[in-house]
C-alpha cells in the first residue's frame, strides 16, 4: 500500500514492523462537548483506513484515547480547560459530562457506521504510566521542574521540528499571537508534561504524584495509552492536520525520549471539513452535529458518503447543496443496487479482476472515491450477473460501510407476523406448563412450517427465520 507520510513529505510504501500486523493509534474526541461533522469526517477517514488494511488481508491492533483531562483552549497549554468549562455551561460535574459526550460519540459515529475500536481508553484511567514515563523524563534529563509544573525540553528532543516541517522562527510566528507566554517554561515550545499550579482553583480532575497533587497534560495521555496497549513500536498514527503541532510532535518528542529509539513509521493525517467562513469549530456559526443533520432530513450516511467523494488529503467544503447532491447520488446508487435479481449466479470469472481494482483504490493512498468508482463500474458492466455485482458490492462495502445492499426483504418481518409468533410462543409456554406437550409440539411445528424456527433456553423462547 502506498500512504502519505507527513514525516517524510511524501508518499510511502507501507510495511509494517511485524508482517501482517497493523499497529495503529489514532487519537480520540475530547468529551466536552459533541462532537461536529468536522470532527466525524476524521474519524470516517480514520474508519476507511482501519477497514481498508484488513481489506488488503492485514490484522490490525487499533487503540483509540478518549481525552477526559487535560486538554486546554489552546493546544500549548494555555486558555480555559475543555472539560472544566464543558462542565460550568452544564453545571455538571466533570465526569458526567465525560460520560455523557463520550456515549454521543460512539452513538454518533454508530450512525455513520464508524466501527468502535477494539480498545478505547479514558485518558483518567492511566495516570500511573504517565507518571512512569514523565518520572523516566526527568531522569534522563529531558524534563524539567519549574514553578511546581513539570515541562518537557524540546531543545533536548531529536529533531523536533521534523514532523511539521517547519522551523522554530516560522511556527513562532504562526502561534505567537495566540500563545500567552508561560514564565516557568525554558522556550517557548516546551509543555507541560504534569501540572501542580493550575490556575484553575477550581479544578475537579486532580490525582497524587511525585511532584505534588494535579493533573497531567494532554500529550502525554496518546504516548501513555499508545505505549501501554500498542507496546515500543507503531506502523500508523492518525489524527487531523491540526493535531500535527504541536500534539502529534510532542507526542513524537516524549515517546522517543522515553523509549531511546524511533517509535512511530508512518504518520497519517485527514485535511479539514471548513464551512463557507474556514475551518469549522463548536464555537462559530451554525454547529453542525450529526443529529441536526438527521433532524432536518438527512441519513447520516449521505453524509459518509458525502466525504468517500473526496480525498482525505483535500479539505472539503461543506454545504447544504454539496450535502443534497451527495443524498440524492447515493439515494440512486442504493435503488439501483435494489433493482438487482437476488437469484444465486455467481459467475466469478471477473470477480477478481474487480476485487483487485478495488485493491488498488486502496493502496493508491486510500483513494475513497476511486473505491466508489469501482462500485459504479461493476454495476455498469453487462457481463456480470446481478448475482455477481451483489457479491462483490457486499464485499466492497465492508470498506465503504455505506449499508449498499439492504437487508432481504424476505427475511424482515412485519409487526404482525412479530405479535403472531409471540402469541403463540405465549399459547406454547402455557401449553408447556399444562404439560400438554402434543399442543406444544404442534405449535412448534405449524410455525416451522411458516419458515419460523422457535429456539428454547433458560432465558426464555427466542426465534429466528429459516433461511433459505
Ligand atoms: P477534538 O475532539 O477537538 O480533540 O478533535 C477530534 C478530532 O477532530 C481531531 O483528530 C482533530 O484533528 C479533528 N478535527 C478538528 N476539527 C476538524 C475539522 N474541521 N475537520 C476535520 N477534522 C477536524
Ligand atoms: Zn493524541
């Protein structure tokens, strides 16, 4: 496969460390809020990858953070803390409101068919490995204590400006404006790897530590958590092109310097989703959630599809006509697609042909709309039959996840048919109870004639339709 490596400038050939194993970190939503469609077009992008590798036969071992504490206004550690001030406009604690946004996210990204990770961990739940790795830090010099916080030297990093590409004079410009200066700090650039002076005196999230009672900060949670379920050594690491500086290259900077050796190969960054005004955020214009997408008409995956029509290097401009002619191209991809004679005849002399087009669309860096492109022309090509397209769009779409063939009609059932069978279950149980086992026999068989199979356990009856 070949990728975008935001380290090296360029596209990559993909190899894993390990043949056929895929370690792959991508850093997860902050829950003080929910999230915007700016956010979820990260995440599709982020799903893609992640399906297209197992598509390409990888296994691959994903870990996601769910940051709860530490992550301020401004990504250098200054402005009001997320959560703190999630929780003060909600008048919740902070827990609840981690709680709250974290199930919205995971019902969010359930619509758009986002797979949830394997493993997702809570940035509060690891505090020991943070204090392990920052304590290691300071040991070997690349930390410092200042003013009761503890600080990461960057000018002790191995090429720290490597990932962004950009030299010191070039980003100090481009943050100086939004940076109010931290006095503790030897440059600029350093961050906090734990702090003790907050100047949050309200502060709810705080835990012991060497260096007195606080909390830690947000980049040292990715490197922790990656650190502890991913082990010394990534393949991918994901996240949008904002997380490129600082969080990615203090991730990069700590990670290193703890383990003494490079850590992670490729890195993999999504371009924006902007409005008409820029970059989409929570805080200006119209917040665009997923549930006011649904609540004025649309099928969240219109909007899945929406994004697979772009690269996910290309920023991508949102609109509400961009969105209706997404709607109605997948609203006709999906009819056409229901217009096919379900009658079994696989003619498989094609199927590869197409299976390794679609590879391709894959491995030509993870190109979403030439996988699109695939679909269409498998649907166009009169020497397959209906069968045949239906085999390989299921296939495909175990990568797109944009539920293109629906479920048989068949095999879905009415309400009546649902409160017969349950009625009878109910005349069986008391038939059962009567120990008039001819009758419960009886009822069994009329409805397994019917092409419904009733399945007895402890927990009760159950059934499930005979298929074909
Ligand atoms: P946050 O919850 O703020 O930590 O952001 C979650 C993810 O969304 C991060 O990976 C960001 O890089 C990404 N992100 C933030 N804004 C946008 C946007 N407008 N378009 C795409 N991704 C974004
Ligand atoms: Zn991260």
């Amino acid at each position: 496969m070949k990728i975008y490596n935001t380290l090296t400038k360029k596209v990559d050939t993909f190899t894993p460390n390990e043949e056929n194993t895929v370690r792959m970190y991508t850093c997860g939503p902050t829950v003080y809020h929910y999230a915007h469609i700016g956010n979820l077009r990260t995440y599709i992008f982020e799903d893609i990858l992640e399906k297209g590798l197992e598509y390409l036969g990888y296994n691959v071992l994903r870990v996601m953070n769910v940051t709860d504490v530490g992550h301020l206004e401004n990504d250098s550690d200054t402005g009001e803390d997320k959560m703190q001030k999630g929780a003060e406009r909600e008048h919740k604690s902070v827990y609840e409101i981690a709680d709250f946004y974290e199930r919205a996210f995971f019902q969010d990204c359930a619509k758009l068919n986002i797979r949830k990770p394997k493993v997702v961990e809570r940035a509060t739940k690891h505090i020991d490995t943070y204090i392990k790795i920052i304590e290691n830090l300071l040991d070997k010099g690349y930390a410092y204590i200042s003013n009761g916080n503890v600080y990461f030297d960057v000018s002790k990093a191995n090429n720290y400006y490597e990932l962004s590409g950009k030299n010191p004079d070039e980003l100090f410009v481009g943050v100086r404006d939004t940076v109010e200066e931290d006095k503790s700090k030897r440059n600029p650039y350093d961050f906090g790897l734990w702090f003790t002076v907050s100047k949050f005196s309200n502060q709810e999230m705080k835990w012991d530590s060497p260096w007195g009672v606080g909390y830690p900060g947000w980049h040292i949670e990715c490197s922790g958590i990656s650190y502890k379920f991913l082990g010394e050594y990534l393949d991918i690491h994901c996240g949008g092109v904002d997380n490129i500086f600082p969080h990615h290259t203090n991730e990069i900077a700590q990670s290193e310097a703890f383990l003494g050796h490079k850590w992670c190969n490729y890195w993999v960054h999504g371009e924006h989703l902007n409005d008409s005004t820029g970059k989409m955020s929570k805080s200006k214009g119209e917040f665009l959630t997923i549930d006011l997408l649904e609540s004025k008409g649309y099928n969240p995956l219109a909007y899945r599809y929406f994004c697979l029509g772009s690269h996910y290097r290309n920023q991508l401009v949102f609109s509400y006509e961009a969105l209706d002619a997404a709607e109605n191209a997948y609203k006709k991809l999906k009819n056409r697609i229901k217009k096919l004679d379900r009658t079994p005849d696989l003619h498989d002399d094609k199927v590869d042909f197409y299976k390794d087009k679609f590879k391709d669309a894959i491995e030509n860096d993870l190109n979403t709309s030439s996988m699109l492109t695939v679909v269409y022309d498998v649907l166009k090509d009169d020497e397959l039959t209906d069968f045949t397209k239906l085999y390989l769009i299921e296939d495909f779409d175990k990568v797109l996840s944009l539920d293109l063939i629906d479920e048989l009609e068949e095999n879905k059932i009415s309400d009546e048919t649902e409160s017969m069978i349950m009625k009878k279950i109910e005349e069986r149980n008391i038939a059962k109870k009567n120990k008039d086992f001819a009758t419960a026999d009886k009822i069994r068989d009329e409805l397994f004639d019917k092409g419904i199979r009733l399945i007895d356990s402890r927990e009760g009856t159950t059934y499930e339709i005979i298929e074909e």
